[in-house]
C-alpha cells in the first residue's frame, strides 16, 4: 500500500446500517488532492456510527437500544471484526475514545459514559468495567427530559475524562481510577443550549463546545491541574439568526489553533470561525456538499464531512491563510454518521 514510495492512507466510515449504510467503509486517502477511493466494507455489527483509530486497530460503537462496541483488526481492505462486539450496559451510544487501556462510550439514549478494558493485543475484554450514570434535566421538554451524554473524551494532559451532556446542559469532569469511571464536578453551561461535542485548543488552556440547541460555541477556559472547565464566552455559528432549524453537530480545531470549524445540519453548511484571544468570530460559512452534516473530521489540510442524509463524505482544501474550505469532490457512504482518518 504504497503511492509514489509513500504509504497510501486509509480513511474509515461510520454509518447507519439500518438507513441503508454499507456498515465501516474503507477508502484510499489520496494524498495530493485529498481525494477518497471506496475499497471495501464491512457490516459485521449494525449501526457502527462512530469510530476511534488505534494502531493497527479500529474501534466502533453500535448505537442501537442494547449498546455495544466493537474491536477491528485493519487488515487489508476490509477491517476485520476481533472477537464479538461487548455490550456497554447503556443504550444508544453515540461517541467513543481511547483513555488508559480503555475504551469509553457515550451513551445517548441511558444518559450514561462507559469504560470497556482492552487487552494488551487491543482486543476487547470480556465484559464493561464501569458505567457512571448522569442525572438531570433541562427547559427543552421534547429535547432535554433527562441526561444525554452525546460525547466523551480525554482531556490534552490525560488525566481527566470529559463528557459531554445535551440533555442536562452541562459537561462533566471524571477520573479512571481502577477502571471505574468518577465524577470529579460538574459545569453547567447556559440552559437550553444542548451542548453536543467538546474540542480542545492546541495550547491546552481552552476548550469549545458545540451546542446543538443554541445554535452556538461555548468558549471556556481549561485547568488541566485542577480539571476546572470555565465558561466566558458564546459565539453564534452561523453570522445571522437561522431560518429554521439549525442543529451543529462536529467541530474540529485547526492544529495552529487558529481556526474553528463547525457542521450545521438543517443549514446543511459548515462554519469558519476565527480565534481571536479568548473568543471567536464567524467569518462565513460555505455549503457541506450534500445534506445533514453529522461530522466533521481534519486532516492534512483537508476538512472530511460525512452527510448523512445524501449518503457521501466530502472533502475540502482548506486555505491556511482564512479558513475557508474549497469543495474538492465526493464520494458515495449511504447514511455516512462519521470519518476517522490514519
């Protein structure tokens, strides 16, 4: 797998098998244009929506009512399933990353963040080591009746767990101490707002979240010592108020920590927003290439886009001088729900 004395880079799909998806689709990255190749995929758990890259290994959630994760080898063209999917004893999990040996999901429809331990060969253990349970609620009653973790992640350092909560407006500080999951304090943000995903600044000392009922991006101070998330700013995603539903759903970082780019389904656009100090500024938006943007991925100066609902991921060269992506081409991923990239 080689392309001009390099190794070929690979890109990974997730999507909605019961909307039609294919399952985890593999696609050759090509590295000059950014473009993707369909080589294969494979539908060996239904609904894999999300997916973390690992070495050698792909991990994906499967977000159906009984919640599972599942553990791939990336051999060949077509990733091959190692050892059975492991429930996660919560429902609808809709994120996952890798923490200490673990594999840690969010949980959208229980309301709950859980550690799965992985073998020394990446396999997965035999069973959930620990679930930590959110409580709470909002003011949207058809939106936040009770807790929604859609995301959890690392902190830069590796010391905290973050996870994110839509349905009780807030985000959460946790520790994995022997395997089990600890709420260290909670951060509400602005009520109503429905933060989603939650991205760190390069520098370590910011974080921003994304909040789909807002539609906006809360700016906060990050204390990697004392695991302190501080809200001090808000900023619109789109540069005048929606007509209609708006709903962002990813936001990536650029590595020079300049820019902030969001995904706005409902506007089916993505947001170029620019850091300045502690704040940001929207500079434009421009069309998502298809419809129902539902994440967002960076990489190698090409921004990745999986819409759901027209079925493709497109990609875009981003000009490292504004921000702004330039639409570079498509490729088909029915009910495409994620991009990951080696």
């Amino acid at each position: 797998m080689t392309d001009g004395g390099r190794r070929q880079r690979r890109a990974y799909i997730g999507s909605f098998t019961a909307a039609g998806g294919r399952g985890v689709l593999t696609a050759a990255v090509d590295a000059d244009s950014g473009a993707l190749t369909v080589l294969g995929a494979v539908d060996a758990v239904p609904d894999p929506s999300y997916l973390a890259l690992s070495g050698d290994m792909l991990y994906a959630v499967s977000e159906t009512a009984d919640g599972a994760v599942a553990a791939y080898r990336l051999v060949g063209d077509t990733p091959e399933l190692a050892g059975p999917p492991i429930p996660v004893g919560g429902s609808g999990p809709t994120h996952l990353s890798l923490h200490a040996g673990h594999v840690l999901t969010a949980n959208y429809a229980s309301g709950s963040v859980t550690a799965v331990p992985l073998r020394v060969d990446g396999t997965l253990a035999d069973r959930a080591s620990a679930v930590l349970r959110h409580e709470g609620s909002g003011p949207v009653p058809h939106r936040l009746r009770g807790p929604h973790a859609h995301q959890v992640l690392p902190d830069p350092t590796g010391r905290w767990i973050v996870s994110v909560d839509l349905g009780t407006d807030s985000v959460r500080v946790c520790a994995l101490d022997d395997g089990r999951v600890r709420l260290r304090r909670e951060i509400p943000l602005r009520p109503g707002s429905g933060p989603r995903h939650l991205a760190f600044h390069p520098s370590g000392n910011r974080a921003y979240v994304l909040n789909e009922l807002a539609p906006t991006v809360s700016v906060c101070r990050w204390d990697s010592g004392g695991g302190v998330l501080e809200p001090v700013a808000e900023t619109p995603v789109l540069p005048d108020p929606p007509e209609g539903d708006a709903y962002p759903s990813g936001l990536v970082v650029s590595p020079d920590g300049r820019f902030v780019w969001t995904a706005v389904r409902g506007q089916d656009v993505l947001s170029v927003l620019a850091v300045e100090g502690d704040g940001l500024r929207c500079v434009t938006t421009v069309p998502c290439g298809g419809a129902w943007p539902r994440a967002i991925a960076l990489s190698e100066g090409f921004l990745y886009v999986a819409n759901e609902r027209s079925g493709d991921v497109t990609w875009f060269a981003v000009d490292p001088v504004t921000g702004v992506p330039r639409r570079g081409g498509s490729v088909q991923a029915p009910a495409a729900s994620c991009v990951v990239l080696d």
